[in-house]
C-alpha cells in the first residue's frame, strides 16, 4: 500500500492491497485475524516512514545507527 503514494503514486495498489487482506482475513478465526491484520499494519508503517531515515540522515547529517534510532522511536 505504501507504493499507492508519493512518489510511486501506483492508487490502485491500495485498493489490491485492501482486498487482499480482506481475502485472506475472511475465513480465519477472529484472534488470527487480529494478528494478520496487526502484520499488515505495521509491514504498511514501516514501509511507509523510509523517508524519515533519509531525512535524518541526510538533512540532518546524523550518522545512521542514530538516523534509525530515531526512525524507530
């Protein structure tokens, strides 16, 4: 889902992407469901804040073990 937006801007990949999911939540127990829906979630986060790495550093010429310390917080 992240290549839905800026700077890909592929839009009907988020609805692949969501109809995907559904596809293959529908038939599980509620609890595995959750945990599906939590993988998805955070895959879709952590592909989508790269940029805040880059930023760090390159904007803020910061050395990368802190550029990612402070992607992840």
């Amino acid at each position: 889902m992240p290549f839905s937006f800026a700077p890909y801007a592929l839009w009907p990949l988020s609805f692949v992407s969501v109809f995907l999911l559904y596809f293959v939540v529908r038939e599980e127990q509620p609890s595995r469901a959750a945990r599906l829906g939590l993988v998805y979630g955070l895959a879709y986060f952590a592909l989508g804040v790269y940029w805040i790495y880059y930023s760090v550093r390159l904007f803020g010429d910061a050395v990368a073990p802190l550029a990612v310390a402070m992607t992840a917080l």
